[in-house]
C-alpha cells in the first residue's frame, strides 16, 4: 500500500512536470528570433524557469532512485536465498521491474529536456541580444545544465546495474522453479502423480498447495478490487466529462460575460476619457489660480516693501521737518533781531528828524536827504513786513504740520500707554494667579495632611472600634453565661419553691392551733427568702469582674429578691387572718400562697430574660454611638 501511494503521488507529480515542460511551445523561440530585447528576456526568464523545474524533478528522482535501491537490496537478498524461492518472488520482480521501468523513461524525458534546454541557449547565445550580465546567466544556466545531466547520467547507469540484477535474479528464480518442478511430486513431465518418499516432503506439498491456494484466492480478491476500481474510474469518467460539459456551458457564459465586460470596457473608457479631460480642464484652472494666488502673493510682497519704504520716507521726513522747524525757528529769531534793530534805527532817525526839524533852517538840503532815507527806511520796513507774513505763513503751514505729527506721537503715545496698562494687568492678574496658585498649593497640603490624619484617626477609630466590639461580643459572651447560670439558679429556685410549697403544706396540714399554722407560715417565707439569697448570691460571684452587666445583673436580682419578699409578706397576714375557717380552709390558703409564689418566681424570670436582651442591645447601641460621636469629632469630612 505505501509503494502504491509513493508510486501513484510520484508519477502524479513527475507526470505534472513534464506535462508543464512539454506544453511549453518550442516553436516560439523560432518565432521570436526576429523580435526585440524585451522578448529575448522573456526566453531568458523562461528557460531559467525550466532549469530550476528539471532541477526539482531531478531532486524528485534522486529520491525515488534511493527508493529503487532499497528495492533492488531487498531484491537482491531474496534472490541470494534460496528457501522460500517461490514465495512473493513474482511480485517482487514485477514491483522491481515496474519501479526501473518508470525510473528509466522519467530519466530518458529529462535526459531529453535538459538537451532541448541545450539547443535552447545555444540558440540565445547564437543571437547575441543580451549584454555581459545576461551572458554570465547563460553561462551559470549551462553549468547547472551539465551538472543536472551528470546527475542523470550516474543514475541511469546505476539503474543499467539494476536491470542486470534483475535479469540474474530473474535467472535464479527459473532455475529453482525448473529444480522444484523436477523434483516436486506434482510435475507434470512425470505424468502422473508420484508418491511421495518422505512425510517431510508431503508436509511440504501441502504447505505449498495452500500456499498456492491463498494466492488464487488473493488473486481473485485482487481482481474483484481491480474491477471495482475499474467502475469507479468509469463512473469518475463520466463525471468527469459531465464537469467537462459544465466546464465548457460555464466558459461560453464567462466569454459571453466577458464580451460584455469588453463592451462595458470599451464603453467606460470613453467616459474615463471624459473624465480625464475634465480632470485636465480642472487641473489647467487649478494651475492658473495657483499662478494668480503666486501673483497676488508677489503684489502683497512688493506692497508690504513699499509700505516699509514709506516708512522710512515718513522718518526721513519726520527727520527733515525737525530740521526745518529748527532752521525757522532760527530764522524767526534773527528776523526779530533785524526788526529790533530797524526799530532802533527808525527810533535814531525819528531823532535824526527832531534834530533836523530844530535845525530846519539850517539843513533843508539835509532834510531832504533824510526824507529821501526815510522813504527808504519806510520801503525796506514794508519789504520786512512781507517777508514776516511769509515767514508767519510758512510757519502756520510748518505748526500744522508739527500738529498733525504731534497727534501721531500722541496716538502712538496712548497706543504704547494701553499697551503698559495691559502688560501692568497681565502682571497683576499672574501675581494674583501666583498668589492663589501659593493658596490653593497651601490648601492642597493642608487637604493632604487632614486626608493623613483623617487616614490616621479613621485607622485609630476602627481599631478603637474593633477594641470595643471585642469588649462587646466578650460582654455578650458573659451575659450569656451569666444568662445559663440564672437559668440554672432559677429552676434551683423553683424546685426548692415546689419543695417548701409541699413542706408549708404538710406543716400546715400537721399543725391544729393557730398560733403554730402562724409560726409555721412565718418561718416558710424566712427560710424561703434566705434560701432565695444564698441561691441568687452564692452560685454566681457576680464581684469578680466589676462590668456593667454583673451591676445590672446585681440590681436585678435584688429587684427579684424584693418581689419575693413582698410577695411573702402579703401573703402572711391573708393566711393568719383565717381564724374561722376550718382546717380545710387554711390549707387551701396554704396551696394558693404557694401557686402564687411560683408564679411570681415565674414572672420574675421571664421579666429578667428580657431586661438582659433589652440591657445588652442598650450596652451594644450606647457603644456605638459612643464610637459615631468619637468619629464624627476626628473626623471633621
């Protein structure tokens, strides 16, 4: 079975490889030799991809090689013994045989491909179309084809060897059939059937009659698998060319939809191609807004140098009105100084005048001569009038000039006054923020060493609270000891009530006088409440351990004793005020008293088991308000 897998897998894929090799078309490398470059790779990249795939196969036959070998070994160590010649011998021939059949065509096809390989590359070098690089591959290319046709040439020599082993095994074989016809019994050149000499002999016939037997049964059991096989490979035939049938109703329906998607190609490329002068129309918009927005941004660069150039025109004349303003000024003032002195000149000639005018006999011709002056004076005074109303003009024009440069300085002034101001509050307001930050970091620290403490005192408080619940549950654990020994002392108390209620009544039934009946009566109660005490003090030291339930104990019980005492009491003078009645009488008396003691002993036990739950869940509440206060006050969150 593991031969049949091998064998069947092998030949699957060596079948594969060499339908892969054969269909490759060998005409087209004919076809190609008037082509270009490009196709001359294409035969490169194919025949490299040839020679890698003979060198796979070949790698496939040096395993099934090895596989022959182990064959023809166990082949050969059959046919050197000779017990058992007759035994599987045909089938290890067969299998043998079969296995050197396949192995010898598999090499003769590869022997034969690595030669069209050959022819191949002998033709590319031939057409000289591939530069060094592609040479050296062809060279490499015919190394591992020589290599991978040594290879196949060791194997089909040793697989020569193969067939003369089992051409001389096969020899072997006929040799002992011929000797064990000759000798068998049951041969039928003897003709007839000879007697054997032996039981040895006779044991051994049989064994090879049912050995034969087994084997006609194998054979037929053989030949109904194969049969089987047979109709399994019929039927797989025919649902093989009813897939073929489907196969080529699908291929027609895919040529049918890919004519269609051609179509729909063709028709979706005219409108890609729409598209795409669309897209180059937007792209053309797109580049000419981008050349406009380059533009624009050119205009706004040189803008924003002028605007810095008028800048700097607007200080140069700054700068030259400063200077100008100056440069008046000086003027103004040597202008007056001219007017000072044509005053005083004016002043001298008016005293000129005067002094001529005493002398006016005497220099007329000099009076002329100063009129003349004066009309002189007078002209170049006027002439300096003119030029102080240029002057006074020039200077309004120059004022409102330094006015309108001063409003500048001013709006600059309040610009940078603003701008103070506003870095002044941002200066406040980060004091002030630093100022909380410092608070709210104190605050911070604060919260953390009150979150430590609260930690600490909560840590305090439940250890506290632990401490108390212990002392709690030690205190209930004690009350309900306490509470059993009450019990016990209770139910002491009421058979010791029963007994002296049975010895009242004997003693009262015993007695005949009423002074004994009163005596009697008297010294029950005494006795029954000094029993009471010793009972309710003695069993229980309730001094051992001075807690609040032992005191609260202790006060009930007292409360219980006092009861009794009453009780008793009231009971004494209703039984000695029956004097009249007979004897019956006091007796019933008697039995009442007693009922009723055991009554109020009764009540008083129930009374004290719920006072005990009442006082425990009181001690058990104040401790935990006690413990709530106690947080509450270190724990102020």
């Amino acid at each position: 079975m593991v031969y049949g897998i091998f064998t069947s897998g092998f030949n699957k894929t060596i079948s594969l490889e060499s339908e892969a090799h054969e269909t490759l078309p060998k005409e087209t490398f004919k076809e190609m030799e008037s082509g270009q470059s490009n196709n001359a790779r294409e035969l490169l990249t194919r025949v490299e991809l040839d020679v890698a795939c003979s060198s796979e196969k070949v790698q496939n036959l040096e395993i099934f090689f090895i596989h022959v070998a182990a064959r023809a070994g166990e082949y050969e160590d059959f046919a050197t013994r000779k017990e058992d010649i007759l035994e599987d011998s045909v089938e290890k021939a067969l299998e043998f045989d079969i296995l050197s059949g396949i192995l010898d065509s598999e090499m003769g096809e590869l022997d034969r491909f690595t030669a069209s390989l050959q022819e191949e590359i002998t033709d590319l070098r031939e057409k000289k179309l591939f530069e060094d690089t592609k040479t050296e591959e062809m060279h490499e290319l015919e190394e591992a084809l020589k290599q991978l046709r040594v290879q196949v040439t060791d194997m089909r020599m040793q697989s020569a060897k193969f067939q003369n082993t089992l051409s001389y095994g096969g020899q072997d074989i006929r040799n002992g059939l011929d000797a064990e016809t000759i000798e068998s019994p049951f041969s039928p050149m003897s003709g007839g059937i000879r007697k054997a000499h032996t039981p040895e002999q006779q044991m051994h016939v049989l064994r090879m009659l049912e050995k034969s037997l087994k084997r006609d049964l194998d054979l037929e059991s053989k030949l109904t698998v194969t049969r089987h096989n047979e109709e399994e490979l019929k039927q797989r035939l025919h649902d093989v060319e009813e897939e073929n049938s489907i196969m080529e109703t699908m291929a027609r329906a895919l040529l049918q939809r890919s004519f269609e998607a051609e179509n729909l190609v063709s028709v979706l490329s005219g409108v890609s191609k729409e598209l795409i002068g669309k897209i180059q129309l937007l792209n053309f918009n797109l580049n000419s807004s981008l050349c406009r927005e380059t533009d624009l941004r050119s205009k706004l660069q040189g803008t924003q140098i002028k605007l810095s150039e008028d800048e700097g025109t607007l200080l140069k004349l700054t700068t030259r009105c400063q200077k100008l303003e100056n440069l008046l000024l000086l003027q103004v003032k040597e202008s007056e100084a001219k007017v000072q002195d044509s005053e005083e000149k004016f002043n001298l000639a008016n005293s000129d005048a005067q002094s001529l005018r005493e002398k006016a006999s005497s220099l007329e011709g000099r009076l002329r001569q100063s009129e003349t002056q004066w009309q002189q004076a007078l002209a170049s005074v006027e002439a300096s009038h003119e030029r102080e109303t240029l002057l006074s003009s020039s200077l309004i024009d120059m004022e409102n000039v330094i006015q309108n440069l001063k409003a500048k300085v001013i709006y600059m002034e309040n610009r940078a006054e603003n701008a103070e101001l506003q870095c002044s509050l941002l200066m406040d307001n980060n004091s002030e923020l630093n100022e909380e930050l410092k608070l709210l970091r104190g605050t911070v620290e604060s919260l953390q060493a009150s979150l430590v403490r609260t930690e600490n005192d909560k840590a305090k408080a439940a250890k506290d609270v632990n401490f108390r619940a212990k002392l709690i549950n030690d205190l209930i654990m004690k009350l309900a000891t306490e509470r059993e020994c009450l019990q016990k002392q209770i139910f002491s108390l009421m058979e010791e009530n029963r007994l002296l209620g049975e010895y009242s009544s004997d003693e009262a039934s015993g007695l005949m006088s009423h002074y004994g009946n009163k005596q009697a009566i008297e010294y029950v109660p005494e006795k029954d409440n000094g029993d009471i005490k010793a009972n309710l003090t003695n069993p229980v030291d309730l001094e051992s351990e001075p807690t609040l339930g032992h005191m609260y104990l202790e006060t009930q019980v007292e409360t219980s004793v006092k009861s009794v005492a009453s009780c008793v009491s009231m009971e004494g003078p209703t039984v000695s005020g029956s004097d009249g009645h007979g004897l019956g009488a006091e007796e019933v008396v008697d039995m009442d008293s007693s009922s009723q003691f055991e009554t109020v002993v009764t009540i008083e036990a129930g009374q004290l088991k719920a006072k005990y739950v009442f006082g425990a869940i009181a001690i058990s509440l104040i401790s935990v308000l006690i413990v709530y206060i106690f947080q509450q006050e270190h724990c102020p969150f």
